[in-house]
C-alpha cells in the first residue's frame, strides 16, 4: 500500500502490526483521502450486496466494493477499486470515514468490512479460504473448531489458552494449502478474544461446534462435512470461478483431516477431551 499522504497519519489499526512481512508484492493499492465522486460508481453492474455495510460492483475490467452506513440516508464514505487480476488498485476515503474525523488521524482505509472483503476476494484467486472459527496450536499442531455466532468459539478459545496453548484467532481462520496438505493460519480480525497470531500450522483436527450436555464427537460423511463447512466459510459469492476454487479447497481438507461433529460443555474438561479424541 501507498499514499501521497504521510502514512504514519493513517489510523490502521494497531493489531496489523503483527502481521507485516517483507515478501513479493502481489497486489499494489494507492490509498486516497478525498471526497468520493458522486455519484460514486457508474456504468457498472450490481454483483454482491451484503444488505448491511458494503455493496459490490463490476465492470469489464474491475471490481468496485462501496461502503456506506447502514443509514440509506448517509452517503458512501468508501471506495475500493481492483483490477480484476488483482495486482493494482486503489481505496478512496473520505476524510470523516464511518464515524466521523478523529483529530489528525486519517481514517484506516481497512477498517471493517472492507479489509475482509478484499481478503475473501484474494484469497478466492487460488490462494484459499477464510472461514467462521477459531484456530488452536497444540504441541505444533492446528485445531480448527467451526461454528456460527454463539457456538462457542470464543469459549473453546479461552479453555485453551488457559492450557498454556497458542491462539491464533477466535473468529476467523485462514485455511490454505501448503505442499498439498492444509495449514490454517491467524487473522487480524478477532471476536470477543483479542489475542491474534499470524502464525500458520498444519491442521490437525477439525470440528463443526455446538454447545450441548456432554462432551461427545460423532464423524460425518464427506457431503455432509463440505456442506457445513461451507456454510462456515467466507465464500465468494459474487465469483463462479472463485466459488469452485473454494469448494475444491474445502473438499481436499475435508478429505485429508477428516472433521468431526462435537458437542461440548464449556469446562476446562473439554480441552483434554478433543486432544485425546482421534
């Protein structure tokens, strides 16, 4: 990322901080401080819309991702651009952002939803695939533990990290292949916990989560375990191409670490109980 502004004005947030590497560049954003155009897109077709926080939109050539506040009176106050190939593009800000001007602080360009968004985006390219979890190292090994709002993610999290394990996100999960074999891998975008890693490990086990009387695990099948790890997938909806990607990934997963059904009670118990299970 790039700016004519000083970037030491922009307020990223400071947990990005942890996730900075030197490596090649694959996609180059100049960001913009400056009223949007109005109207803001034009000569485009309506793709995706997330019916809250951000729509997106696309011509032949780019990808246009517009935020604005959940009042349809507000303006937008966002503006990604990317290329299509996704090697350049640019975010447009304006000056009060979401909530409003804070001092001589820039508004963080990545603030949510749009960092997310053009992760998904990326990731869809080949590169792999975000989903609704939280991810454990244990003794160098991944735990991922699935599950939609109120499941027990964040429970599960703190459990573990009261044994002394390594957390790399209560939320949101990267799963990637490296060498053929899957790794997950921290995100800068935690729920409740806000203890984040940007480490990667191979997966170990993996588990579809629910809250229940007892602590117990069950198999399934590969059509059912595809479906429901989808369903806790950040998947990108908008993009044919990327929608078979994100199949094909989360089915040779699946196929390799072969998740499991597991309903717990949230006690420490519980730890100990999924690193004896399998």
């Amino acid at each position: 990322m790039s700016s004519s502004c000083e970037m030491s004005r922009i307020g990223f947030a400071n947990v990005y901080s942890l996730f900075n590497e030197e490596a090649e560049t694959t996609i180059s954003i100049d960001l913009k401080f400056e009223e949007l155009p109005r109207p803001a897109v034009k000569e485009v077709r309506k793709v995706f819309d997330s019916e809250s926080l951000w729509t997106l939109y696309e011509s032949d050539e780019s990808y246009f991702f517009l935020l604005r506040a959940m009042d349809d009176d507000c303006p937008p106050y966002r503006l990604a651009v990317i290329d299509k190939d996704l090697a350049h593009g640019e975010i447009i800000s304006d000056l009060g952002g979401r909530s409003g001007r804070r001092g001589n602080r820039l508004p963080d360009p990545l603030e949510y939803p749009l960092g997310e968004a053009l992760t998904i985006a990326l990731l869809s390219s080949g590169r792999g695939v975000m989903v609704h979890a939280c991810g454990i190292e244990v003794d160098g090994d991944g735990y991922l533990m699935l599950g939609h709002s109120g499941c027990g993610k964040t429970t599960l999290t703190e459990l573990f990290r009261r044994h002394g394990h390594r957390i790399l996100n209560d939320d949101r999960i990267i799963i990637r292949l490296v060498d053929g074999y899957p790794w997950i891998y921290g995100t800068p975008w935690h729920g409740e916990c806000d203890v984040v890693s940007p480490r990667g490990v191979p997966l170990k086990k993996m588990f579809i989560i629910e809250h229940a009387n007892a602590n117990s695990t069950r198999a399934m099948n590969t059509s059912e375990a595809v479906s429901m790890v989808l369903a806790r997938s950040f998947s990108p909806l908008w993009s044919r191409d990327g929608m078979n990607f994100t199949m094909r990934l989360v089915q040779q997963a699946i196929e390799m670490v072969s998740p499991r059904h597991l309903g717990f009670v949230p006690e420490p118990e519980v730890v100990d109980f999924l690193r004896c299970d399998g």
